[in-house]
C-alpha cells in the first residue's frame, strides 16, 4: 500500500497541467533538453520530459524528434540550426583563449579572458574533437579531459593551430 501512496503522490494527476500540455510545449522543451545537453538515448530524453511535467512515451518522443528535424551526430542528438559548421564557432571564440597547459597526462587547463570560457567550451563540444571526453567551464577556466596523453597532444597541437590564425 505504501508504494501506491508514494507512486501517487510523485505521479502527475492525469488531470493535472502537465497532462493538459500542448505538443507545441512538449516539442519545445524537447528543443531545450537537446540544446541545454548531451543527451544520445531516446529514454533519457523520456525521463527528463517526465520530470519536466510531460506525460510521454518513447514513440511520442520518436516522433517528436522527426518533426523537428533532430538528427543523432555521433553519441547524441542534434537540433538541425546547430548541426552547421562547429569549426567556424571555433575560430569565433579562438581569440578568447589565453593559454592551455597539460595537467597530468589526461586533462588539459584552457585559460580564457574573464566570462568566456563557457562559450569556448560550447565550440569545443560541439566541434566533437574525437580526442575529447568532456569539457567543464567556469568563468576563465576551461577543464578538458582526454582518454589518453596522445589525445591531450593532439588537443593542445589544435588548440595551437587556432590561435596561430
């Protein structure tokens, strides 16, 4: 009996304003998860409209995803007007960056003018460098984290080409 209670206390009401949401609404938080994310399984992207307050299923999600145009580029999903040319958002914010040092033999530390670095992480995520495993952004400061030294030399060679243009 327990569960039941809990269950109903964290279910939406199906009568509830979550339920009552247009596709319109659904399909724009869909937009905002994509942007805001990585996400690559059609089951996260359910849970996370879930929690947002959308009753969904996985085929509406499929379908959702095709009207909108969203395609998969690599490990996860992609709003069509931010699929176009990552190298040229790279070369927009390349002279934002000051200086990038090895850390260890995994992690590289990008320094950016004050404010910048979330931007210059943004290029560098989206450029998809196979090289990369993730990036954190502060405010000046830019953690880049890479499967193997070889990949942080090939990293910091790029980074180097960028800021010879």
């Amino acid at each position: 009996m327990q569960l039941f209670w809990d269950f109903m206390q964290t279910s939406p009401h199906p009568l509830s304003a979550g339920a009552a949401r247009a596709p319109d609404d659904r399909r724009e938080a869909l937009k905002r998860i994509i942007r805001d994310g990585v996400v690559g399984r059609q089951a996260e992207l359910v849970r996370l409209l879930k929690r947002a307050g959308y009753p969904v299923t996985q085929s509406s999600v499929s379908r959702d995803l095709r009207d909108l145009g969203v395609a998969k580029v690599g490990d996860r999903y992609v709003l069509p007007e931010d699929a176009a040319a990552p190298v040229a958002g790279l070369a927009a914010v390349a002279g934002f960056v000051q200086d990038a040092a090895p850390a260890g033999p995994h992690l590289t530390v990008i320094r950016t003018t004050i404010g910048s670095a979330q931007s210059v992480a943004l290029a560098i995520d989206r450029a998809r460098w196979p090289e990369i495993v993730g990036t954190i952004s502060g405010d000046d400061t830019i953690f880049v984290a890479t499967a193997s030294e070889r990949a942080q030399r090939a990293v910091l060679d790029r980074l180097r080409s960028l800021a010879s243009r």
